[in-house]
C-alpha cells in the first residue's frame, strides 16, 4: 500500500510539474497564477490569431527552448492545425441555440 501511494503520489506530481511548464512555454503572457486551472482569456480577434502563432512558434522551437526531453519525432513539422470554416451560422442569445450550416 505504501509503495502504490508513493508511485501515485510520484504520477500526480509528474503531472502538476509538466501542466506548469507546458502553461509557461505555450500560454502567451502566462504569470504562473490562475484564477483556477482553465483560465485564458482571449477578448479579439488579433488576440487570438496571436496566441495560436506564439503556440505554433514555441512549438517549432521546442527543442531549443527546453530543458527537459520535450519533442517530437516526426519526418515533417510534427503540428498540424485543422482549420473548418461554415457557410453560415446564427446564434440566438435568447435561448443559446446555434444554428451552423
């Protein structure tokens, strides 16, 4: 019993330790202090656009910005981002329903 503690207690803070790093190397301005551990806000457009390049940036350069063994192997870039525009969509606020074609 004590060792299966002691081995989750190790996965549990492996995981704690590695949200932390990863929130620090792809969270645009990230302070290290959340609201709770979901939060970022994004309030424009161009806010947006430029978190999605910082992310695709950090992760084009990982190799070169970790310290520990963070990478990918992959013959190509290794990300790839799929991106679905619809034709049209209507959002009525009055009962939160979206209609999307």
């Amino acid at each position: 019993l004590v060792f299966f503690g002691l081995s989750n207690q190790l996965v549990v803070s492996f995981k704690e330790e590695n949200t932390v790093a990863f929130k620090h190397l792809f969270l645009k301005g990230y302070s290290g202090t959340d609201e709770d551990d979901y939060s970022c806000s994004i309030y424009t457009q161009q806010d947006a656009y430029d978190s999605i390049f910082y992310v695709i940036n950090q992760y084009r350069n990982l190799k070169n910005i970790s310290l520990g063994t963070l990478g990918y192997e992959h013959e190509e870039s290794g990300l790839k981002i799929c991106k679905q525009q619809y034709k049209r969509g209507t959002m009525l606020p009055s009962n939160d329903t979206l209609n999307i074609d």
